[in-house]
C-alpha cells in the first residue's frame, strides 16, 4: 500500500496545527486567559477529526 505524498503532508499539517494549538492553549491558561482557552481548546477538538479523517482516507487500498 503506497501512500500519496498530499496526503501525507495534509495529515502533517493538521497534526502540527493541533500541536501548535495545544501549545497555546497551556501558554493562555497559565496567564489566565479562560476565553481564548475555551476558543482555542474547540478549535483542537475540531482539528483531531480532521486529522483522522485524513489518515482513515490515505489508509484505504
């Protein structure tokens, strides 16, 4: 099963932009900044489906 290089890459961006909202998400909490916390915590939640999606498209044969 060989995998395509955009998928690959898609599945990389969106993990990253999880990453990086993660790491925003405990940065803002620590200064307590709750309203930017609940946005950004929502925004992680939606990017984690999407990042399985791609990986259960690019795992099909």
């Amino acid at each position: 099963m060989k995998r395509s290089y955009r998928g690959v890459l898609l599945l990389c961006l969106v993990l990253f932009a999880n990453l990086i909202c993660t790491q925003y998400t405990v940065n803002l909490f620590y200064f307590a900044r709750y309203k930017e916390v609940i946005a950004l915590s929502l925004i992680n939640l939606l990017l984690f489906p999407l990042a399985l999606f791609f990986y259960k498209r690019e795992a099909k044969p």
